[in-house]
C-alpha cells in the first residue's frame, strides 16, 4: 500500500509538473505571438492593392528584363530574372490577394481585423518617394477635438471676384505711366503677351480638417497630435487655403476660400454639405481643392531648392468615388506640372479606398483633388511658397483648357 501511495504521489506531481510546463510555455506562446503581431501590426505592410497600383509597385528590373528580351546584354540568368516561376508566382499573389509570400507582414494585415490599414496605393511616386510613403493621418489630441470656446467663428466663404478688381491702382500708381512715344521694343524680343481678362468663381477652396497646423507655428507642442490649433486662424492650414485663394486671383483665376470649422469625427460629411451649397450657389466653378496638412515628418515633407525650403504636396484620390478615374487625370496633371516647375515638389498621387473616407468628397466632380501641403515640421512660410507655385499651375492649366474651348468653338470661315 505504501508502495503504491509512493507512485501515485509520484505520478501527480509529475503531472502537476508537465501541466505546469505547459501552461508556462502557452503564456510564453501567447507572449511571443502577442508582440510579433504588435511589431508587424505597427510594419506598414505593402500589398498590391488593384491594378491601379500594379505598374507602380513593380521593380526597375522588370521593364529592364523587357527589353532583355529583344537586347542580349540586358538578358539574366533564369532564377534572378523578374520572370521567373518565384517571381511571378510572388506578384500574382500579391495582386489577387494582397499577400506578399515574403513579407510577413501583409499575413498580419490581411487576418488581423482593422490591420489593413487606410487601403492606400501609390500611383505615382514623386522623386524620394518609397513604396509605403502614404500620407499619414494623425488625429488631433482627445482635448482638441471638440471646438474650444475661444475657437475663432468661420467667416464663411469668402473671394473676390477679380474682374472687381480691375479699378484698383496698382501697387506702382505713383510711378508716371509709360507715354505713348517710348521706344518700340528690339526687333527679335518677343513682346509680352497681353493680360488676361479676370474669370470669376474658377476654384473653390476648403479645409475638411480646418485646424491642422504645423508644430514650429505653436509655442510648446513638439507632438505630432499636437500640431493643431483652434484660437489663432492665422495658424491654421485655413491660412494657406486662403494664400492659395489669394495667389490664383493674382493671376485671374477668381478663387473662393471656405474657414469652416468641422469637427474631427464625421469632417467630411459636414464639408460635403458646404461644397454642394457651393456648387448650387456657382455653377461655374470647375476646381474644388481640399488642403489639409500630413502628419509625416520633415524628412519627407520638405524640399530646399535654390536655397528656399518648400512644403512638399501630396496629391490624393479617393478610390471609392465610382468615377475617380477622372479625379486621377487631374491629381497626375497637377503632378506632372509642378514637377516642371520645381522637381521634387510633388510626392506624387496616391490612391485611398479606405480608413478616413476614401471618397473625399470627389464623386461631386471630377476637378476634386485632396491636397497635402506639408507636415507636422514644415512652416506656413514653407507652405506659402508651395501653393504659389501650385496657384500658377492651377492657373495655367485653366488657361489652356480655357483657350482649347475658344478654339473648338471658333465658327468654320465660309468659303470665298
């Protein structure tokens, strides 16, 4: 009896002490596994979304295996060529499913719910711009969410109309206007072209996250969910809205400027009613600009040229408008334009189905753009200079598309 007593005693505690082990080895299990999933989860994974997005994110070497193909010296060995069986196995993975067999990442974000992420794809990367170099949205601090009591009441929408303008004296009125007899200009020099007649009520433009603003602007804040302020309009992103309002009715292009304050949740709701007031107020407008201010850091955001800092633009598109084929023709144009202008402004275009919105407003037209001016580190006086530059390119690809009308709609001459 005693004898068995002893084993039996012996067989529990060697069961009490494999139970243990196992339950210790479970919570080591679920440890590890809790923290992979935490790192990949905070990883931005890098699925192809669609095949909107399937040029952009194939690599250099697949156009230069290409031409391999009709230059022998471009040719590679099978195993390193884009398309060998891994490699094509691997991208048509990615663009049916969305993983990636050799990120694991994208597995975390494909069974993980809520870990797909805002669904962004880059159509057009800008110089510096990598595969997941999305915009970045950073919601404002718990407590600057809600309008406070010193939050400044929207003036509403505002612009002048230029062809208003034409009465006012110029900034040299004092200066003896040029007479009639002075000399004619060297043959061979092209003389300036004549001005343009000021067109009203061509833009619009408005801020769904009106109180973004840029942390060297706010004495204290050195968070990015701080870089928000509600007293001070002149901080505001609503400043530069309003410079880019200023900057195209320089230039003729008349532009109306919305400071209307949303709150954080449900923004784009809210700003959807005022831009369809406007629309039914101005049937003429053509351009309607969302400007709002990234939370990605200097690094990405700021460009120098010629000794000048700008505020890089970002130009997106809402995926889940129906149409938003269009909206993409005018984002990549925009692109392109400022590009010529300064190269390196733009970050490129970028598509979004998901997240915030993913629609943005654009299904009410197709000349609806989101526009990303900046981050959290760049100044208003970066982002001035940015959307002047973008004010002559919105400028001059109205006037073309303004001379192409006239052009199409001249009256055949009837023969002599």
């Amino acid at each position: 009896m005693k004898e068995a007593a002893t084993t039996l005693a012996e067989t529990l505690g060697a069961l009490a002490r494999a139970f243990c082990t196992v339950v210790a080895w479970c919570v080591v299990g679920a440890f590890v596994a809790i923290t992979a999933v935490s790192i990949l989860w905070k990883l931005e994974p890098m699925p192809v979304r669609s095949l909107d997005g399937a040029a952009a994110s194939l690599p250099g070497r697949f156009y230069a295996d290409m031409l391999g193909f009709e230059i022998a010296q471009l040719q590679r060995d099978s195993e390193g060529s884009s398309f060998s069986t891994r490699s094509v196995t691997s991208f048509l993975t990615r663009l049916t499913t969305g993983v990636d067999p050799l990120d694991p990442r994208t597995f975390a974000a494909q069974m993980l719910p809520g870990a797909q992420g805002d669904r962004s794809v880059i159509l057009i990367h800008g110089i510096g711009t990598g595969p997941t170099d999305y915009p970045v949205e950073v919601p404002p601090a718990p407590h600057l969410q809600e309008p406070s009591e010193s939050t400044p009441q929207p003036e509403g929408t505002t612009g002048e109309d230029p062809a208003a303008s034409e009465d006012v004296p110029p900034e040299n009125a004092d200066e003896p206007p040029s007479s009639a007899g002075d000399p004619a200009e060297p043959p061979g020099e092209e003389a300036e072209p004549a001005p343009r007649e000021p067109v009203p009520n061509v833009v619009f433009v408005y801020h769904s996250h009106p109180t973004e603003s840029f942390l060297p602007e706010l004495e204290g804040a050195d968070q990015i969910d701080e870089a928000y302020e509600q007293e001070d309009r002149s901080k505001m992103i609503t400043a530069v809205g309003e410079r880019l309002a200023a900057s195209l009715t320089e230039l003729g292009v008349g532009a109306l400027h919305s400071d209307e304050y949303y709150p954080w949740r449900g923004a784009y709701n809210e700003s959807r009613k005022t831009v369809k007031a406007v629309m039914q107020q101005h049937e003429e407008l053509q351009f309607f600009f969302d400007l709002h201010r990234d939370s990605a850091r200097k690094e990405k955001t700021a460009l120098v040229h010629e000794g000048r800092t700008y505020a890089k633009l970002f130009f997106v598109v809402g995926q889940k408008n129906p149409n938003y084929k269009e909206n993409q023709k005018l984002a990549e144009e925009l692109h392109y334009r400022v590009e010529e202008k300064i190269k390196g402004l733009s970050r490129g275009v970028v598509g979004k189905k998901e997240g915030s919105n993913g629609e943005f407003n654009q299904s009410l037209s197709p000349g609806s753009i989101l526009i990303e001016v900046g981050g959290v580190d760049n100044t208003l006086e970066e982002a001035f200079r940015t959307v002047d530059v973008l004010a002559e390119v919105i400028a001059e690809l109205y006037w073309e598309r303004a001379d192409a009308v006239e052009t199409d709609a001249e009256p055949t001459p009837p023969p002599a």
